[in-house]
C-alpha cells in the first residue's frame, strides 16, 4: 500500500463554474479508486488541496484537463 499525500494548488477559478469544473474531475478520481481520497476546492482562495496515494503528476494533468491555469503547486506532505 502507497502512502498517502497532501498537495495543495493554486490554480486560477474565477467563477463557481470553474470551481465546479475541478470538482469535477477530482470527484469522478475519488469515485472510480484513481487514488484521490479527499479533496477540497476554494474558489475564495483559489485553492485546491488533494489528499491520496495518487501522484502529484497525475493530479496536475487532471486539474489542467479542466483547462484551468495552475499557479503552482507544492506537496505538502
């Protein structure tokens, strides 16, 4: 069994729409056993934080594919 991790992103939503958009993608990854295991999603701070055993590449591809722009992001544990 992998360890799980916390990565936070800032990544640029400006309307509840965009929000919903990572919602989403990162609901659909915690449902289907993808490796996501919680996640939330501030549209107020523009941050995105996601806890897994999924890699951070994999959850950056999925926040991207919603083609929002991602600031940054950092592994936090």
């Amino acid at each position: 069994m992998s360890d799980e991790h916390t990565y936070k992103f800032d990544v640029k939503m400006t309307c509840g729409g965009c929000s919903g958009a990572v919602t989403r993608v990162l609901e659909k990854a915690k449902t289907t056993g993808s490796g996501v295991t919680d996640y939330t999603v501030n549209l107020d701070t523009q941050e995105v934080v996601v806890k897994g055993t999924i890699g951070y590449d994999e959850v950056l591809e999925k926040i991207k594919k919603t083609g929002k722009e991602v600031r940054s992001g950092v592994v936090v544990e």
